[in-house]
C-alpha cells in the first residue's frame, strides 16, 4: 500500500513538472517575442535611415601629369569603384553566397543559424569558415556601425538588418554589400579588389579568383593572398568546394578552378618620371583648398610643366650643385665601417662601400652587391676641404682620399664609368615662367626631395642681391631717366653709410645702361636716392615682391630686402612679356576618374588681342591633332587584334608595374601582358583627356610702359653682352637678358634671365645663410646653371626680341590720388585706366585668388558635396565621407606660398 501511494505521489510530481515546464515554454515563447519587439520599439527611432547608405563613393588615388601626359605624382592608396547589380558577375555572387550566406534570398535579414555562431563568437571569440553575420547585419555594420565584438553592438546589428531588408530589395542589399566590403591592400568593393589583386575588370575574373576575393570579408589580413598565399589557398579551395556543393558550378569547373594558381597580379602604378617637388606642390595647394580627401578623388591632374623641361632643370642644378663642390673639395666619407643598407640613394649619388684601394683607384660594392671600379679621372678633383675659402693640394694616389670600409656616394659617368661624389651641403633653386601666361615650365625646389624636402623656390626667403638693381633702374626710367642719362659713381656718403662697389673702383660719371651692366652699387644708390624709396618700393611690389620684406632705406637698391626665386621670376617675366605682370600658376587642367574634365586654366595673357585673335586657329588644330591621335589608337588597338602591334613605351611601363606568376598569361618571346586579360591594369587608369579647347582669355595688367620695358630689356642684354653675365655670350645667342646677382660674402648667388619665350631665375646658397666663398659670384655659381638649362630650352627656337610696340593695346594703370573735402570726393590726378579690363596687379607670394565656390558636378555613382579646405575626415564607419568635387572656373588659386 506504501509502495502504491508512493508509485501516486510520484506520478502527480511528474504530471506537474511536465505542466510547470510546458507552462514555463509557453511563457517564455511569448516573453522572446514580445522582449524583442520591445527592444525593436526602443531602438527604432535610433537607427540611422537607409536612404543614407543609398550612394557609395568612388575612391581613387589622385594622379599628377606633366603637360606632356607623364605621370609624375601620385597620392592616396583606397581603391572604390562603385557598381550596380547588373555588373556583378553571377559566378562572383555564387562565390560570396557560398562563403558568407548560401541562404541570403531566404532569410529575412537574421539568420538562426548564424546568429547561434554570432553569439559563439561573442562569447568565445572563436572563428569559423562561415562567420556569424549575414549579408545584411554586414552591410549594417560596414555603413553604420564599428567593428567592436560587444553583444550591444550585435542587437542594434540585428534591428538594423531588419530594418534595411524592410526597405531594401535584396537586389539593392547585395549591391551595397560589395561595393563597401573591406577585401585588403586599400580596396574596398569588388571591382577595386578585382583590380587590385588581379589587374582585372570584373568579367575577366576566373571562378577561381572570384572565390579568393569572397575570402578576403571574414579576415581581410589573415587570407590576403599577397602577405599570406598558403593560408588564402586553403580558404579559396573551401569556397570552391561549397559552390560545387550548392550546384553552383559543375565537377568540371571545380576541378579546373581547385588546380589553378593564385596568379596574383597586384595593380602597382610606376610614375613615368618622379617629379617629387612639383607632385607635392600639386598635392598640397589642393589638400589646402579641398581637404585630405582631394588625395581619394580619383582626379587627374595635369600642369604646366613639361617632363623634359623638368628634367633638364634638376640636371641644371645638379650639375651646378657638384661643380661648386669640385671647387671647394673633398669632404671626407660619411662613415667608416657601417652597414650600408643605412645609407639612401639621393638623386644620382649612390652609397657605396669601399672595399679595396689601389694606388690610383678604389673597389667598392654598391647596394645591389655589385662591385665597381674608380679610377683615378673619377676621384682626382678631391683636394681637401679645408674651409669656403681653401682647400688642400691635388691628391697623389687613392689613399689620400679613401680607407678601406669608408662610405662614399658613386655618381654615373657619361662613359659607363665612376666618379667619386658626395652629397652636397649647397642648395640650389630654379623657376622658370611663360613670361605671356605666368604657366611654370620647371620648378626645382633643391637637391633632392627626399633629401630635403623644403621647396626653396617657393618658401626660400633669400637677400636678391644685384638682381634687384633692374627693378630699381626700371623705376627710374618711369620717372623720366634715360638708358644714356648721365649718373654718378663716385664715393658717397649717408650718415655712417659708406657703400662702395664690388671692385673697389669708382668710374665717376657714367650712363644709366652702364651702370647697370657693371653693376654698379653706388649708382643704383644714387637712383633711389633720386627716385624716392617709397615710389621704388611700390613699383616692386607691382613686380611681384612683397612690399612688406623690403626695407624703407637706401639699402634697398642693394638687394637687402627678401624675395623667393619664383618673386624674381614672375618680376623678369614682365621685361620678356613688354611690361605686363602675369600670375603665375602651375595646374592647367583637373580631369575626374572618368577623364571628364573639371577645370580648365585660362590666365591672364600678357597679349590676350594676340591670344584670341589666333584662338579659333589654335583649337581647330588641337582637334585635328586629338582625332589623328584617336585614329591612331584605333589602328594600334586593330593591330593587336590581329598580331601585327609592335610594343609600345606604355607596354614597357606596365610590364614593371605589376607581378607576374610563373602561369600567368604571357607572350612567349617576352614578359609583356595581354591587356585583353589584364584589362584594369594601371595603364587602364592612365588619363585618357578629352581634347582641348582654350576660352579667349583677359588682358594681364600692364605695370610699366612699353618704351620702359623694351629699354630695360635691352639693357639687361647688355649684361650678357658687355657685362658681368659675358659668360652667357657662349650660348651663341643675341635674344637673351639678365642680371647676376651676389649678396655680402656671397651668401647668395644669383642669375635672374630670360628670353621672350621664358623668364628663368636661379638661386644657390646655403640654407643657414653662410660664405660659399670669395669668389662664388651669381656669375660664377648660378649664371652656369641658368645657360645648362637654357641652352636646351631655346634649341631650335628662332631668333626674336621684346617689341617696342603695344601689341596688347593695353595701358598702364596709375593709381588716382584723391582728397577728402568737405564737399566730397575730388579726384586730383590720375590717367584713364586701360579699356582692355587691365587690372592692378596682384602679390605673388600672398595672393591666394580663390575661384567661386565650387558646384556639384554630376558624376556616375558618386555623390558630390564641397568639401571645406583643412577639416578632419573621420574614419568612423557609422559617419559617410564627404565626397569631393569642383567645377570648372575662370582662374585656378594663385601659387602656394
């Protein structure tokens, strides 16, 4: 009877255990539902809308060109190339379904699955092949949300997916999807990926390498093919098999995409010339208007200044740099006994390691390991340096200049030889201007860039010396001199001041035009003493100095004050150009990613009648020239087709730029790429311009009159012809003029030139201003520079002089001078101001024209707002980026200081 009722009692605790359960399911069935649509509640009104995630931005690296369509510059290293759905090759989402989704067009957001493998990983911080989000909860993070692994994050993750499927298709969601994904090396989207890894469009893709791309989302390091190929093999081989096991591809495919290589093809742009002065000056006056941004904009950039012209520059002032330290001596090796792998290789001037020294030559191993002779032609200058002024005997053998294990630089002989080099501690500057446009046709701010980075002929602040002087004489001869009036040059006097010449000499009274080809310091006094410091002051802040860096004292005629290089050159440009000041300015053109073009430069001209007079001829041209060039393209393109196309330059380039497997698709007889394969290569990113067509343009300002600048530049023509610069008579040219110029113990040497056709200035010096030597004058130390450069810039190019005549037509502009009575304004003298819209003129170094406030500019996939210069961009990836933009204006921002 006990064991009966006990057989009862347990029989009612089990019936009312299974009722206690089956009650607790019921309650908890209805307490999950209704707690999640009370957190959905509470969330909803802080979820972001979806409408903002609509957009994806294009990302590119801002590329620079010179004029002659060279890439010379290049910045930023985020690739995005937004797409629609319709270009997303079927195979290429099978690839991603099978490794991150398979039931994406099932789920309605959240999978059950995956979010049991989401909180795994929360809690265990454990990985799996799958991962724990789907499609959805990806995109919500990537346009939304961080990165954190927090359960808090993970809810809003949920609602928010919820939310994008209840107002997106998922057409759209997958859309979004690949074009923000995060898939290494800079890329972010599939097309950018695609080119990245594989210098391919999208179609050209193998199954094979789609599946490595739809690898990279769970961990974009960790299966990077590039940094880790072993472990991205495994991950490619795993998504091949899931697509064979979901029926997306047969057992043929999967067996031919499980045996192919990596065959990575990493997009890797190579400049056509390294520009690094001129790109960073790009760079940064555009980061200065624009932003950080400017540098992911896809733009293309194309200046004023032509490669070879370029090139000739930095070799002008190279040779220059290395004469100077011929003349003063050997220095001594940078080091003994170090590793070489410390030392970098500045412009032509590379480490090496002294191995061996013989009684008249050396042994030395280069960085590369090869071993290299000196003989004794390439090492004889080396005497001693023993200070600016001196220097040691001729050395007799090797040993006096070399020690086994000494670091020394090699620089490249004309022959295939050696020469013994070392870095310079003198620097040197060179600008040179279109003296009717104000364009830059080289700039070159030093050694080497990545020596020194500071661009003196922009930001260096040096005393002009004598260059100064026809600054000073031009004032005079506005004031009513002549070049055949009489002045003094006898000794003078101003208080304590006693100025003399440089010879030490006085030739008593002489002629203006004299004086100035002589150099004269006592009769350059003499005119500013005459002419009034105030009224000099101000006609040289018309030529582009800032009046604010020139002294209020008789010293001035001297060149005690300050200008930069490209100050004196925009100055010299109005002696070349007949009187006009010109603007100078360095960008012609901005084209976006789709070679649309953004901006076209259209300066002031120093003759604008001439310029429009012949605009209509001068476009006509440039359109015969762009379709000859368009035909011929095609010719090319038809050539390849049928085997008959001869390499070109640009194959050449691209053959360098990017990494080929030992499979990948080549000709048999060379290394070159079938760019019908490799069709996102980086020669496909190249800028493809549109062609040109120039707007008339406005007249330059006219600041002093025709007869006084043709007299001045004929003056300056005597400099080289019987003055200081008779150097310069080698050239074997009569069309030529300028002024050499030496500051007190020649801390500055100086050649300011031009020819109607450019207006170039040099500067060398040392950059803690110190003596470069007694006898270092503009003429010896710059003045052979300036004719290195010249000489190959005006190679074929006929005689011709400045006019005397106003072919401008334009008129000088004088400043009124007004009263301030009782009964008004009265204008007490003046002239009438030139019709021809002639403006005063504006500061070189300062003056900042800032073009009208840029409008959106219509883009394919890219959303387009102004973006304020120098504000922060946050990397957040719940805040979308500000895109950038510009229109087409009149005139570009003037020069960066």
């Amino acid at each position: 009877m006990t064991k009966k009722n006990a057989t009862v009692r347990l029989i009612h605790f089990l019936v009312g255990l299974f009722i206690a359960c089956l009650a607790l399911a019921v309650v908890l069935a209805l307490a999950v539902p209704i707690g999640f649509y009370g957190m959905a509640m509470y969330l909803s009104p802080t979820l972001p809308s979806t409408q903002e995630i609509k957009t994806a931005t294009l990302e590119m690296p801002l590329q620079i060109y010179s004029s002659d369509d060279k890439l010379i510059g290049q910045y930023g290293n985020r690739l995005s190339l937004p797409i629609t759905f319709e270009e997303i090759p079927e195979d290429l989402t099978h690839a991603f379904l099978a490794a991150e989704d398979s039931s994406f067009f099932q789920h309605s957001g959240i999978s059950i699955k995956g979010l049991g493998r989401a909180v795994t990983e929360v809690v265990t911080d454990d990985e799996s092949q799958t991962g724990g989000s789907t499609i959805t909860m990806q995109v919500a993070k990537n346009y939304f949300l961080s990165s954190d692994r927090t359960l808090n994050r993970k809810l809003t993750e949920l609602f928010l997916a919820r939310k994008i499927e209840d107002e997106l298709s998922k057409n759209d969601i997958l859309t979004l999807y690949v074009n923000k994904i995060y898939l290494g090396e800079g890329a972010y989207g599939i097309r950018a990926a695609a080119k990245k890894y594989y210098s391919k469009s999208l179609e050209n893709l193998t199954i094979a390498e789609m599946a490595m791309l739809a690898g990279l989302p769970k961990a974009p390091s960790k299966y990077n093919p590039v940094a880790n190929p072993s472990r991205a093999l495994t991950r490619r081989n795993w998504i091949i098999g899931r697509m064979h096991e979901l029926g997306y591809i047969d057992k043929t495919q999967y067996d031919e995409a499980i045996n192919a290589p990596i065959g990575i093809k990493l997009y890797q742009e190579k400049l056509d010339v390294n520009m690094p002065y001129l790109a960073e000056m790009t760079r940064a006056a555009l980061v200065d208007r624009y932003g950080e941004q400017v540098m992911h904009g896809g733009w293309r950039v194309r200046l004023t200044v032509d490669s070879q012209a370029q090139i000739d520059a930095e070799k002008a002032i190279l040779s220059g740099l290395v004469a100077y330290e011929h003349r003063h001596g050997w220095r001594g090796a940078e080091a003994n006994d170090e590793p070489l792998k410390n030392f970098s290789r500045y412009s032509n001037m590379a480490p090496a390691k002294v191995t061996k020294v013989n009684t008249s030559s050396f042994e030395a191993t280069m960085l590369s390991g090869e071993s290299v002779t000196v003989n004794w032609s390439g090492m004889r200058w080396a005497r001693k340096y023993i200070s600016a002024d001196r220097i040691g005997y001729f050395p007799s053998n090797a040993s006096q200049i070399v020690s086994k294990n000494d670091i020394i630089r090699l620089i490249p002989t004309a022959s295939g030889g050696w020469q013994l080099g070392q870095i310079p501690e003198i620097q040197g500057s060179l600008v040179s201007l279109n003296p009717d446009t104000g364009g830059v046709r080289a700039l070159v701010g030093g050694f080497d860039f990545n020596h020194s980075k500071f661009n003196r002929a922009l930001q260096g602040w040096r005393q002009p010396g004598s260059t100064i002087k026809p600054l000073v004489y031009t004032a005079a001869l506005e004031k009513g001199y002549r070049p055949d009036s009489i002045v003094s040059d006898r000794p003078l006097q101003v208080g304590d001041w006693k100025p003399k010449n440089s010879d030490g000499r006085f030739l008593g009274d002489i002629t203006l035009s004299r004086g100035l080809y002589l150099s004269r310091n006592l009769v350059s006094i003499r005119l500013l003493q005459a002419i009034g410091i105030s009224d000099a002051r101000n006609l040289l802040d018309e030529f582009g100095l800032d009046k604010e860096k020139l002294p209020t004292t008789l010293s001035l005629a001297l060149g005690t004050g300050q200008a930069t290089p490209l100050q004196m050159a925009t100055a010299y440009a109005t002696f070349a150009n007949g009187g006009h000041r010109i603007q100078p300015y360095f960008i012609e053109q901005i084209y976006n990613y789709n070679n649309k073009l953004l901006f076209q430069a259209n300066p002031q001209q120093a003759c604008a009648l001439c310029f429009n007079e012949q605009l209509d001829d001068v476009n006509k041209k440039l359109t015969e020239e762009y379709d000859a060039k368009i035909e011929e393209s095609k010719k090319v393109a038809e050539d390849v087709k049928t085997g008959d196309a001869k390499e070109s330059p640009a194959s050449k380039n691209t053959e360098t730029d990017i990494e080929a497997d030992k499979s990948s698709t080549l000709t048999k007889d060379s290394n070159k790429i079938d760019l019908s394969i490799y069709d996102a290569s980086p020669e496909s990113d190249r800028l493809k311009a549109p062609v040109v067509q120039y707007v008339r343009a406005e007249q330059a300002p006219r600041i002093l009159k025709p007869k006084v600048a043709y007299e001045m530049a004929d003056i300056l023509r005597d400099v080289i012809q019987r003055g200081t610069a008779f150097k310069a008579r080698s050239l074997g040219r009569d069309d030529i003029g300028g002024k050499t110029g030496t500051t007190n113990e020649a801390k500055d040497a100086w050649f300011a030139g031009f020819h109607p056709t450019n207006a170039t200035v040099v500067w060398m010096g040392f950059d803690q201003p110190s003596t470069m030597g007694r006898r270092e004058y503009g003429g010896v130390a710059a003045l052979p520079v300036w004719m290195d450069f010249m000489k190959a810039q005006l190679k074929d190019t006929p005689s011709q002089w400045v006019s005397i005549n106003n072919r401008a037509k334009s008129k000088k502009q004088k400043q009124n001078i007004i009263e301030m009575m009782d009964e008004g304004v009265t204008e007490l003298d003046g002239e009438d101001t030139d019709t021809g819209k002639s403006e005063k003129p504006v500061k070189t170094s300062i003056q900042k024209r800032q073009p009208p406030a840029p409008k959106p500019v219509e883009t394919p996939a890219v959303t387009t707002a102004v973006k304020p210069a120098n504000n922060g961009i946050t990397n957040s990836p719940a805040q979308k980026p500000k895109p950038l933009v510009v229109k087409p204006v009149e005139r570009m921002p003037a020069m960066p200081e």
